[in-house]
C-alpha cells in the first residue's frame, strides 16, 4: 500500500510541477579524509563545478555535474595533480511559501586525480556515493542562488593491482553558486 500512495504522490508532483533546463556554476570547498591501510590524512581543496539538470525549482530534477578540483594537497604521492569528476544526482525540492527551497539530493559520480602512485597510468579512477542537502533562493523566475552540503563516500583504485587495499575517502563539500533557469 505504501508503495501505492508514493507512486501516486510522484505522478502527481511531476504533472503539476513546471519542469525546464537549467545551467549553474559555483565554488566549492572540499574536505577529504583519505584512508589507505594505516595510513589516514586530512586534506582541503577548493573547486568548481559545471552542472546542467533538468526540472522544477519547487518539486524535483536530476542534475548532471563536471568538478574541477585544484589540487595542491598531496594525498597518494607529493607530485599528485588536479582531480576531475562527474556526477549524477536526483533532487528532490519543497515549495513551503518562504524565502528559500530546501531539499535532499542523492546519486552517484566517479572521476580521476592525475597522480604518478599509479606507475602504469599516471591517473587514479574514483567512483563515488552521494548525498546532500541545501536551499535554493529564487532571485526572480530565472535566477537563484543555491547552498548545499554534500557527503561523498569515494573509493579509489589500488595504487598496485597486488594490493588488496582499495583506498577510501570521505569528502565533505560545502557548496555555493548561482543557477539560470529556462
């Protein structure tokens, strides 16, 4: 029964949401907490991030987003470099008829950082799980800013394909940007 009445709530919301394309850019910060075997460092980052979705300010969307991170930390090796990343992610938004739209949002990304631990590409893959939670504050029709925090679980590939070890990270992001809406 409760599977009913969602997917009722669901066809409802997205018949009467107004849904449209939307383009947004914003600052990120970045705090990562890599564990490898033993070995566990904290590092911060700034970046920023492209993203194009599609859906309603007020209801729903899916998001797809490019990061650019600007490494100058070294996490795997001192000569590790910039860190790429594309994610995935539905949102989930309420309309409660004040200043701002809060909602949840949850998916996945995956990504590489250019580092020379891994002798044979010179890059690390990533694959990452994520969830967040923020406002958006509409400006007008088109505009709005948004706010977010998001918490990523990352898991890297071995440095060495006889390793057992995956290394593993939790990444906390605080995020800002503006967003334009069609």
């Amino acid at each position: 029964m409760k599977k009913i009445i969602l997917s009722l709530l669901l066809i409802t919301s997205l018949l009467n949401a107004e849904a449209g394309v939307y383009f947004g850019t914003g600052y990120a910060y970045n705090n990562e907490t890599v564990t490898y075997d033993t070995f566990e460092d904290t590092i911060s980052n700034n970046a920023l991030r492209f993203k194009i979705g599609y859906g309603d300010r007020a209801a729903y969307a899916i998001e797809f987003s490019l990061d650019y991170v600007d490494n100058k930390s070294s996490i795997f090796d001192e000569g590790d470099g910039k860190k790429y990343g594309f994610n995935i992610e539905l949102l989930k938004a309420w309309d409660f008829n004040i200043f701002a739209n809060p909602f949840l949002k949850a998916g996945f990304g995956a990504g590489y950082l250019e580092t020379p631990a891994d002798i044979n590409n010179a890059s690390l893959t990533y694959g990452s799980w994520n969830l967040g939670a923020g406002f958006f504050i509409p400006l007008n029709e088109h505009f709005d800013i948004e706010f977010t925090y998001e918490y990523k679980y990352v898991s890297y590939q071995k440095l060495d394909n006889n390793l057992t070890i995956n290394p593993t990270s939790s990444l906390n992001i605080g995020y800002i940007g503006i967003n334009y809406r069609f």
